[in-house]
C-alpha cells in the first residue's frame, strides 16, 4: 500500500477513534456519579471492543475479496491498518487517568479529555486537507466540519452531566 492510499486509512482510523471515544466518555459523563477512571474504563474497553470488530469485519471483507482465508501476516497487515482507531484513544483515556490517580478532578480530567478528542479532529482535518492538497479556504472548512462533529460530542457531555 502505497503512503498516499495508507494515509486516509489512517485519517480515517483517527476520525473514527475519536468520535468513539468522545462519545464513550459524553456518555459516561452523569455528573458525580461516576468517576474519571470509571470512565477511562469504559472508553477503552469500548474502543478496543470496536477496534476487534473492525479488525474482524475487514479480514472478512479481505477474504472474500481473495477468495482464501487470510495468512498471519495478511491478519496483521489488517490489524495495524485499523490501528489509528485505538491509538486514538490514548491522549483522552490518559487524561482521564490523571482524574483517577487525583492529578485533576474528574470534571478537569473530562473536559481535558473531550479537549483532546477536538484537538485530534482538527489535526485529522488539516492531515486530509494535505494529503488532497486543499487550499486554506477549503482547509478550513474540512476542519470546521470535523470540529463542528466533535463539538456536538461535547455539547452532549455538557447536557448529561448537568
């Protein structure tokens, strides 16, 4: 696979992750009632869970294409693909760990968490916008859309835990 079709993969994979993972924690988000590694808990094992089930599906989907089961490495290739997915994860399940050990409060640890999934969308835009070769107005845009997603997550994360 060549650089340029391995980067949407990859864009993709990150979008994806992200969107889970920030509706894992909006979703978890019910105010004092559960804890910040209550809910690094639920996010990771949520992404994993899906991270399995994209891996599983995609092999599938490989080998029907192929027409034969798939070998070790071909299995691999597919679980490294969809690797952006969980990786994804990892800045906003950390900053929810630091709500757990008492670093930040549960509420800090959250919205810090939320804050790295945005951050993560605008970076997934601005890499796509590359990869296509947009302009700064067309750029822009892609970001905005991509924020505007994240931003309805957080939206939800306020209504719930209020």
């Amino acid at each position: 696979m060549t650089e340029r079709a391995r980067d949407p993969q990859m864009i993709a994979g990150a979008v994806y992750g992200t969107i889970v993972t920030m509706g894992a924690i909006a979703a978890g988000a019910q105010g004092d009632t559960i804890s910040a590694g209550e809910v690094a808990g639920i996010v990771a094992g949520t992404v994993i869970v899906l991270w399995i089930a994209h891996v599983y599906s995609h092999s599938l989907a490989e080998t029907i294409v192929r027409g034969r089961r798939l070998d070790r490495a071909e299995l691999t290739s597919v679980a490294r693909r969809e690797l952006a997915m969980p990786i994804a994860a990892v800045a906003p399940v950390a900053s929810l760990a630091l709500g757990a050990v008492g670093v930040l409060s549960d509420s800090a640890a959250g919205w810090l968490a939320m804050g790295c999934g945005l951050a993560t969308l605008a970076l997934a835009g601005i890499r796509y916008a590359a990869v296509e070769r947009l302009g700064l107005l067309p750029t822009a845009f892609t970001v905005a859309v991509n924020l505007a997603l994240g931003l309805v997550i957080v939206g939800l994360k306020a209504g719930l835990s209020h």
